[in-house]
C-alpha cells in the first residue's frame, strides 16, 4: 500500500511539472506560436524560393 501512494505522488509530481512547463512556456511565448524572428526566416526561405506564401493564421503570429 505504501508503495502504491508514494507511486502515485511521484506520478502526480511529474504531471505538475509538465503542465507548469507547457504553460510557462506559453506565457514565455505571450500568446504567439511562431516569434517574429522565426516568421521573418519562414518568410525569407519563402521569397528565396520562389514560394507563394499564404497568410498566416492570426493566432499564430499574434
């Protein structure tokens, strides 16, 4: 029984720390999926290239 709760705490730790990851790292982002720098290298390889681009979604560059 002892080994089933520390199990489960150990479990649950685990758990909190990827949540807590996954979230800071949005904050970190403020909202924006792709930064500016990325989208300006996405845009350069693209005009390089010869690729017609289509908009990106808001959400992702806002």
């Amino acid at each position: 029984m002892k080994f089933k709760l520390i199990s489960f705490v150990v479990v649950l730790i685990c758990l909190l720390c990827v949540v807590y990851a996954g979230l800071s790292s949005i904050y970190r982002s403020e909202g924006r999926v792709i930064s500016p720098e990325a989208q300006a290298k996405i845009e350069e390889f693209c005009d390089q290239h010869g690729i017609d681009m289509p908009k990106l979604p808001d959400f992702l560059t806002q």
